[in-house]
C-alpha cells in the first residue's frame, strides 16, 4: 500500500515538529496503514509516542484478527441484558463460568427476582409444612422412647439424682461469703417437683418451706403465683412477696409468651445443716465415681 503525503513545511520549533508528525499518522491511520507502516513511512521509532499520536484512532478492519467467540460474547450479553445469571449464560452458551464473568462483568447486575407469592405459599404447604410435620414426629417419638426407659425409680436413685440437681441449680456456699442455706430457683415445673419429692424423701417438712415469686415485671403476675402454688399446693396467699425484674427496654426478651409464668424461688427454713450434708452427699458421689473408674478415668 503507497501512500502520497503532503509535503512537510519546515517546522520551526520542536513542538511544531511533533504536531506535523500527529497529524501525518492520524491521515495514514485513516488511510488504512497498520502501525508498523506508518512508523516506517514516518521513521518514528518511538512506540510510545506513535501510541500517543494515534489514540483514540480505531485500527483499520484487515489489521482484526479474526476471534472465534467474538459470536458467543455478543450473545453472552445480550442475555445479560435479558436479566440472566451466569449460571443461565453459560448453561444456554456451553462456556465457562469465567469466561462468561470477562464477558458481561461491566454490565448492571440484573434485579433478583423473587418467587411469586403463590409459589411461596405452594412451597410452604406443600414441601415445608410436611418435613417439620414429620421432623416433630420424630422427636416426640424419641423422647416416648427415652421416658419409658427410666421406668419407676427407686429411693436411691431419687436420692442421687436430687443431690446432683440441687449441686447443679441451687444456692451454694463460698470460701469468701458463707452461705449455708438450701435455697432453689428455677422456671422448669417439672425440675420443681422433682425437687420437692426429694426434699419429701429427705424428711424436710412441707411447714420448713417458703415459696417465692420471680418474674419480671411487666408479665402477669397474679395467673404466674396462681401457677405455682396450684403447683407446689399452697394457697396464693401463703407466697411469699414476689420478686419483679424491672423492665430492660435494651434486653430483647424472648419468654414473654402467656405461658411465661417467672421462676419460683424454694427456701428451706433452718437449712444450715441440711445444706453441709448435701454438699458432703455430692463429694461422696465424685468421690464414688472416681473410684469406680480409676484415677485415669477409665473403667
């Protein structure tokens, strides 16, 4: 390909010398050279500033080489701009998720379509209420199971197992603050009478015990004392004053259902004794348990 230039005018500075230079490669550019001619035909061995003088001017058609996905990146973002994901680029292209990624990563991200309103419902009653059906099922059928595996106890076995429950939840004594007293409180009704029928098996008389209300204050008091004493059988009015936790409003409470009915405090009148002889019981069962397995505890 021969291109005719102009004739150069003599240039006078150095800055006019880079402008004819300019505006020669754009005219050889626009007449279809590829760079290296129009560095020959120019004698311009610098690339940098051949790149500066020829920026922004497109390359002519027969210096493209020819891509094979050149089709497959149109269509990639003509889906993209349908609203699809990468998945269902690719999925519909047969190309790889990256390649589907260089593609269309400049273009908006496509809103995310929710399901509609029946299909959630649809999922709901069809799929999900189902499983948790069948899953609550399963759970209660476990602990059917488990429950009839304890069977009745015995005097012994109510001993033990009051011992390790009130060394688990109840009142005990400090080196740095003697406390001797047998004092519970707890908000599980059953723990409660288990509770009660050992102090029963222990001979504490019902007379010794007072019972407390401890519940915050914004529940309903009056129906929560009238469930513990039908529970414990005393009359509300043999309750001792309850005891109200003032209302947090930066505490997200959970337990404020109207089955939410506080805990109830049990008190042992003249404990002292009683409570030194628990807390003796207790080191004798890891004392015994010790023994039984070996000092490295092993059977």
């Amino acid at each position: 390909m021969t291109t005719h230039l102009p004739p150069r005018p003599t240039p006078t500075t150095p800055e006019d010398t880079e402008a004819q230079l300019r505006e020669q490669a754009i005219a050889l550019r626009r007449a279809g050279l590829s760079r290296r001619q129009i560095r020959d035909e120019l004698k311009l061995w610098n690339n940098d500033k051949l790149n500066r003088f020829l920026r922004n001017e497109p390359p002519p058609e027969w210096t493209r080489r020819p891509n094979a996905k050149d089709d497959l990146r149109a269509k990639a973002r003509a889906l993209r701009a349908e609203g699809k994901t990468y998945d269902q680029i690719q999925e519909a292209l047969g190309v790889s998720r990256s390649s589907v990624s260089l593609w269309v990563r400049d273009l908006p991200r496509p809103p995310r379509r929710k399901p509609p309103g029946d299909r959630q419902e649809y999922m709901e009653r069809e799929y999900w209420a189902p499983r948790r059906e069948q899953r609550e099922l399963e759970r209660q059928a476990v602990k059917e199971g488990a429950t009839a595996e304890v069977g009745r106890m015995s005097e012994r076995e109510l001993f033990l197992i009051g011992v390790a429950l009130y060394w688990s939840e109840g009142a005990k004594d400090k080196p740095y603050s003697r406390r001797e007293c047998v004092t519970l409180i707890n908000s599980d009704p059953g723990l409660v009478r288990v509770y009660l029928a050992w102090l029963d098996l222990l001979g504490v008389d019902r007379s010794a015990l007072r019972f407390r209300l401890s519940i915050h204050e914004s529940a309903d008091v009056a129906t929560a004392e009238r469930f513990w004493a039908d529970l414990v059988g005393v009359p509300v009015a043999d309750l001792q004053r309850p005891s109200l936790k003032k209302h947090n409003p930066k505490t997200r409470r959970l337990n404020t259902s109207a089955q939410y009915t506080g805990c109830l405090v049990i008190k042992v009148l003249g404990g002292a004794d009683l409570y030194r002889r628990i807390e003796g019981w207790w080191y004798g069962i890891v004392g015994g348990t010790q023994a039984r397995s070996g000092p490295t505890g092993s059977p």
